[in-house]
C-alpha cells in the first residue's frame, strides 16, 4: 500500500515506497524554483507602497525658557538677542508603508504614519513616484486612507477575510523597514484577538493579529498576507525589549470598515454606552475565569445608566450572542453601531436579566465633552 505525505506549500504529494531512481524523479518534478511566498506577493506586492511624509515643527523663544520672558531686554542682552526671538521651523521627516486597495487609487496606512504630514509622497514598486493626499484618519484604530493625486487604474491588492484565520496559518508581511523598500519576511499567525492593553497600551481600541513575521520600523502600515496573497492584516507595531520578535496587525475586516468611513465622511464612528469592565473574577486562585465581563463603572447620564445597568453586572450576552471577555463586549458595541438598540444580558445577583441600551458615539457621551 502506498502511503502519502504532505509536502509544506505547492509540492504535490509525493507517494512513499517507490524505487530510488523512480522517488527522485517524482521528487524532482514535485519541486519547483517558486516558492508559495513568491506567489503571494506577486499577486499583491506591485500595490504594496513606501510613504515618505514632511511635516514642520515650530518653536519660539530659548529653548527651556518660556517665550513671554525673552521679552525683557536684560534677558535679550544676555542671551545675545537683538529683538525677541523670532519663531524657528525645522522640518521633520518620517516614512512608512501602505498598500492600494482600489484602483481609484485608495493607500491603507497606519494613523500614525501620516500624523500632522504636510506632505505625502507615495512609491510604488516600479519606480513611480506620486503625491497624496490623507483623507481622513483615526487615531483610536491607527488607520488612515491616502487618495492618489494622479488617476489610475493602479494596482491593487486583494483584501482577505481576517474571520478566517487561524492560528498557524502563514503569515507573510510586506513592507519598506528601515527604508529598504520591497522586504517579504515570512511567520505563522502566533495569535488572534490580542487586545492592545495587554501590551501596554492605552487609548486605542484593537484586537490585533500577533505574528512572528518580523515586522520592523517603516512597516507600519504595510499589508499582512495570507498564503494565497490576500490581505488579512495591516501592519501596525512591534514589541521591542523583552519578547522582542512579535508583531502585530490590525484585522482587514475591521480595516476596511474603518476605511470605508474615512472614505465617506473623512472621520471614523466609534460606539460606546459608557461603561468600564473588568474580567470575571475566578472563584478560586488557580481556577478558570467564568465568562463575562463586570461593570466596574459607569458614566453619569450615558446610555448604560439609563438602561439602568448596575455596578458589579455581569454581561454575559449581547444581540443574543455569548460574550466571554471585556474586550469581546467592546467589540461587539463597536460592530453594532450607534442609534439601534442593544439587547444586553446581565447577570445580577445571580439572577439574569435583560436590558436594552443604545449605544452613541463616543464624542457625545457626557463625560467627553
């Protein structure tokens, strides 16, 4: 009986027992010089670009002196000024990477790749080197969308369905690091949903892909890819230090949603019903922790307390669908949008029950005003 093994990327299966000279030719005609990496980013890597941006950077006065006392002329004098100290400029230099995804000529970026830019130039693979133009930005998701000055068509990459991976899956990160352009560095998918306070990180709201792909300083931005090319992720940090050699992406299906919005209305929608959560306590050291999520606080007059949600509720439901995790309630508010009610289910005391609130957009919830 012959036995087949699997062979890792687009060799065929090779059957086990035959003759020497028979396994080395079937071998020979198995392999090929291309890699399944090389395919990948064939398909998407013409529309992979490198950001350069320019911003300038204004100062007045003596450097740790404030401006309003080098109006005294004694201070003039003796910092050998001849009139009050003229504002200074220096222009400051940054650069990244993107990808196109609409061949209108639409680049996928990190926020703060593009952050204050006065200027953005994009290039492209084959040489071409053209403006841009932010359209409009987030810095709570790290993205932001870039508009081609020139008319296409341009290349573009295929965006995949980050809900489809797994871990293990290949992982292929595309970028410009340290301004060497055109860099394909390959690792598996290492983990899903790892929300971005577990790296220390406040005042953003992601669950990122982890990969051990090594993603370095200019890609930001940049495209992760899956086996067959697509676009799962885009490239947004780094852990430097200890455990150093783990990157991070935000998910595409979350990319594009924001994308879309930037696109229409220059800004992104972020849900909230004013609430801070923790995990579920174990109830014992040692023990696993129950799924759910407490309510720790809530804000004065927001949407939760109006609802009449409590302090020390366990969500354990939203929209009817089971939520394990803090971060997976804030997810789920975050998909559910703002304007439409949201059936919440609590436990209290032990005994569950159900509310409805609505959620609203984050600039009007009282406590940010």
């Amino acid at each position: 009986m012959l036995v087949a093994t699997a062979v890792v990327g687009p060799l065929a299966l090779i059957p086990q027992g035959l003759p020497p000279a028979q396994a080395a030719s079937a071998a020979a005609a198995a392999l090929t010089p291309q890699s399944f990496v090389a395919s990948a980013v064939q398909r998407s890597g013409p529309a992979v670009v490198t950001l350069e941006t320019q911003r300038t950077v204004r100062s007045t006065g003596v450097s740790g002196l404030p401006g309003g006392l080098m109006l005294d002329p004694f201070l003039q004098r003796f910092f050998g000024l001849q009139s009050p100290a003229a504002p200074r400029s220096r222009v400051e230099r940054g650069q990244g990477s993107g990808v196109i995804f609409e061949s209108s000529g639409l680049v996928l970026t990190n926020a703060h790749v593009v952050e204050k830019a006065d200027q953005v130039m994009v290039g492209l693979p084959d040489g071409r080197r053209v403006a841009g133009r932010v359209l409009g930005q987030d810095a709570l998701t790290d993205l932001a969308v870039i508009r081609l000055a020139e008319s296409g068509p341009w290349p573009t990459a295929p965006l995949g369905d980050s809900d489809r991976l797994q871990v293990g899956d290949w992982a292929i990160a595309v970028g410009n690091p340290f301004g060497l352009e055109n860099t394909v560095t390959l690792g598996i998918i290492s983990n899903l949903n790892r929300n971005v306070s577990q790296l220390g990180i406040s005042g953003k709201r992601l669950d990122l892909i982890q990969t051990d792909a090594a993603i370095n300083p200019g890609n930001s931005g940049g495209p992760l890819l899956n086996a067959a090319g697509d676009v799962v992720g885009i490239n947004t940090l780094v852990r430097s230090g200890p455990g150093a050699g783990l990157g991070f992406a935000i998910p595409i299906n979350r990319a594009r949603a924001i994308a879309g919005q930037l696109v229409a209305q220059g800004r992104a929608s972020h849900p909230v019903v004013g609430i801070g959560l923790s995990s579920v306590p174990a109830p014992r050291p040692g023990a696993t922790v129950p799924p759910g999520a407490v309510v720790r606080s809530l804000v004065p007059g927001g949407p939760a307390a109006k609802a009449g949600l409590r302090v020390d509720d366990v969500i354990v439901a939203l929209a009817g669908v089971p939520v394990a995790t803090p971060a997976a309630v804030v997810t789920a508010i975050d998909r559910h949008g703002v304007g439409r009610p949201l059936s919440v289910k609590v436990l209290r005391g032990g005994t569950a029950v159900s509310l409805s609130i609505t959620p609203v957009e984050m600039s009007n919830l009282p406590q940010a005003r």
